[in-house]
C-alpha cells in the first residue's frame, strides 16, 4: 500500500468508530398464556326475577308477573321498582283496588313518571277526582310535552268546578293543538260554565271555521 494513501484510510476508520452504536433490540413480550378473565356483572336471583317480571308484564302475561313481583317483594319488601310493576300488573289484570293499594305503598320520591300516570288513572277510576288532579300534576312536571295527559287534567279541573285553572290547561293544550276542533269546543263549555259568554262564542266560532 502507497505511503500516500495510508492517511485516507485512517481518517475513513475514525470516522467509522464515531458512528452512534446501534440501538440493542428490545426483546418482544411474550403472549400471556391465561390473561385475566374479565371482570365478572353477576346479577342476583331478585334482579333476574324482576327483569323477567318486567318482561311478562311487556308480553301481556300480567297475572304471571304479578307472581313474580311478589316474590321479588317477599326478599325486597322495600324494592320500590317492584311495587310499581306489581301495581302495573294489577291494573292491566283489572284488579284497580289492588293496584291502587301496592301504588299506596310505594314512596312518592320513587314514582316515576309512567306511575304517577297509573296513580291518575286510579283515582279516576275510582272518582277521586283531587286526588287525580295532583297525579296528574305530578305528571306533567316530569312530561309537560304529554298533550295528553294535560286535557285529561283541564277536563277533571272542569268537573271539580275550578274553571280558572281548567281554562289555563285547555289554553295550554290548544296552543299545542290550535286546529283541534273538539278541544276548542270543550273549552268553549268551560268558558260557558264562567259565565264568559262572548269567548266561548268566539271560540265556537273558531271551531267552526267561521
């Protein structure tokens, strides 16, 4: 090797060992072979029984879920979810007094919505015509949208002759409903029954397209 290219290669060579060594591989982990099993949602025999009171009760087999909302109540004497549907159950048996009586039974702060609604339709059924109206309130607080619901409360406000308040709901439903013809007539009777003469014809008039 000429002496002239000596100092080439040993400059190449130092600027070899400068290179960054490369990096070690990192060992792969290797697959579990039992991985954890996943969290266990174990659901107690009274929660069974009642989702398949619940469901009974959707199928229309109301006497077979009342049998099941029963023994649910026979371990959970306080399961206010099971109350309601044995009362639900009842109702659609056309057993009423009975379903009032569990309804009775069952907390107002656990009443949802719906049984608040079955709570009306008691006392209805059963003309206690007050009792019916605060259900229905109680009702319509947590669904005001239910149209519903609010002229069965301005009808059962009228046959308890507090026809202000009546009015205020029929008003309510036919800002909701403005072409409903027989709605407008109702409230046009009520007005009739305030001695508010020249509104109900109005209103008449109105249902009558004239």
């Amino acid at each position: 090797m000429s002496i002239a290219r000596r100092p080439v290669i040993a400059v190449l060579l130092l600027a070899l060992l400068a290179l960054p060594a490369p990096l070690a591989a990192q060992p792969q982990q290797a697959p579990t072979d039992n991985p954890m099993p996943p969290a266990r949602d174990d659901m107690a025999d009274w929660q069974a029984r009642l989702e398949l009171a619940r469901l009974l009760t959707e199928s229309g087999r109301h006497a077979e879920a009342a049998e099941q909302y029963r023994k649910v109540l026979r371990d959970k004497p306080d399961q206010a979810q099971a109350r309601a549907g044995l009362a639900r159950a009842l109702f659609w048996s056309g057993k009423r007094e009975e379903a009032a009586a569990e309804l009775a039974k069952t907390p107002a702060s656990a009443l949802t919505a719906e049984d608040r609604l079955l709570q009306a339709e008691l006392y209805l059924s059963a003309n206690r015509h007050d009792e019916a109206i605060e259900a229905l309130r109680g009702y319509l607080a947590l669904k005001p949208a239910d149209v519903k619901a609010r002229l069965k409360l301005a009808d059962v406000l009228s046959w308890r002759k507090r026809l202000d308040e009546s009015l205020a709901e029929y008003e309510k439903v036919l800002a909701s409903t403005p072409n409903d013809q027989q709605v407008r007539r109702r409230y046009a009777r009520v007005l009739t029954w305030a001695g508010r003469n020249d509104d109900a014809i109005r209103e008449l008039r109105k249902s009558l397209g004239n």
